[in-house]
C-alpha cells in the first residue's frame, strides 16, 4: 500500500470513529455536518480525484451544503489525498489555513507498558460510562452542552473500548480506542491538570495498546495536533512516528 493510500485509509478509518449526524458523498469526497460536536467532526475528506476545471464546481457545491445548514464549510488537505491543486484554489477564495496536525502509526506489540506498573490501576470497558466521559468533557468540553458527543459514541459502530486510570477510586485520564480492520485508532485522551506528568496518559495508552491486540489489530494510529508539545512527547516515547502531517482550511 502507498503511503497516500495509507493516509487516506486511516482518515476514512478515523471519519469512522468520529461519526458526524450527517454524511454526503459526492464523488468521492465526504462532506459531514455535526452540529454542536467538536469542529472536526464536521469537516470535508476531499479524497475523489477532481480535475483543474471541475474544482471551482465542486467547492461551490460543498459551500453551498454548508450554507443550507448554517455552518462553515472546512477542508481536512492531506499531501497526496486531495486533488492536486484543492489547498491553492481554497487559500484564493479566502480560506484561511490552520490546525497543523500530526497523522502518527505505531506498531501495537510495541507500545511500552508503564514505566511504574501498580501506581495507577485501568478500568477497560466496552461503552463509555459516566465516570469516563465526565472526565474527557472536563477537559475538552469546555462547558458545552455533553448530549452532542454522547450521541457521537452512540453512533461508532466499530469495536471499542474507553480506558479509565484509576488513582484509588479516581478517575484521573481516559483515552478510547476503535478497532477497524487491522488498524486500532486512539481518540479522547484526556487527564485532569492534577494527575499531569505522572504516568496517567502512559497508563491509558498502554492498556489500549494491550486491548488492541486482542482485536488482531497489530498497528495503531492516532492524530495530534503539531502544536502539543507534551503529547507530541508522549507518542514519541510510546513509539508513535508521523505518517503526514495535514492542515485544514476553513472559510472566511
């Protein structure tokens, strides 16, 4: 498999994992609306080839899908996935680019275990729980009203599991982990401020590695933002290595 096809399985593997409400395909590309969600959710895969003289059509089509829901039209633009020339002719209608992000993979077998096995313990459960996702929207919420990214994991229909390290009876980091044909992507990583540089994020990791395995998926991928220092370390030392990197472009 080429490195563009990869990239673009693992985008369309990921899209999986982050069900939007509503997805139209239109000649290869996938434009999804998800109101209320994280932004992300909601974003165009650009991925069907599309000629210089067809572009200009296209875009104004996927505007005009944006429009009709009172949302921003924005393109995730991946090397080697989008049609050539899609970031130049985005940037000449007044698209600003931003969110550089990291697409990373890593072998599953060699994802480390805790440096300090027993000071944090993981709880591993199949659906999120209250208890799990009280603490994801503690940090990624951001106040915002929680029905909308309940009904999101309601929708992923791929097998997954929602990791919780434990400090006595305290949930103090999640991450979740969505198995899909060989590759296992890992999503919602979060730890409270207080449990912060103490293993936690290993811990989960690690246990999500260890889950992974068991679903015969022998290599995971994950996607951070280039700007994250302290996880951009952590995937490094958990052997995670960039596969891309992509931005988005997002109307005026």
């Amino acid at each position: 498999m080429s490195g563009s096809e990869s990239v673009r399985g693992l985008q369309e593997r990921a899209a999986r994992a982050l069900p939007a409400d509503y997805v139209e395909e239109v000649a290869g590309w996938r434009l999804r609306h998800s109101p209320s969600c994280s932004w992300w959710v909601g974003t165009v895969l650009p991925h069907g080839v599309a000629g210089p003289d067809e572009l200009g059509r296209r875009i104004r089509g996927v505007e005009e899908f944006y429009a009709g829901r009172h949302a921003v039209a924005r393109f995730q633009i991946s090397p080697g996935v989008c049609p050539d020339g899609l970031d130049t002719a985005l940037a000449e209608r007044g698209y600003r680019r931003e969110s550089v992000m990291s697409l990373r993979v890593a072998p599953t077998a060699g994802v480390p275990a805790p440096a300090a096995p027993g000071a944090l313990r993981v709880r591993l459960a199949y659906r999120p729980t209250s208890a799990w996702f009280d603490v994801w929207h503690a940090v990624h919420g951001h106040g915002g009203d929680p029905r909308p990214e309940w009904d999101l994991l309601a929708r992923v229909a791929k097998p997954s599991a929602y990791a919780c390290a434990m400090a006595g009876d305290e949930v103090v980091a999640v991450g979740r982990a969505v198995a899909d044909t060989g590759w296992a992507g890992v999503f919602g990583m979060a730890t409270l401020p207080a449990a912060r540089g103490k293993g936690a994020a290993r811990t989960v990791l690690s246990a999500l590695a260890s889950w992974a395995g068991d679903q015969a998926a022998d290599r995971m991928y994950l996607q951070v933002a280039r700007g994250h220092v302290p996880a951009l370390r952590l995937y490094e030392q958990a052997g995670f290595r960039e596969l891309c990197s992509y931005h988005y472009r997002t109307a005026a």
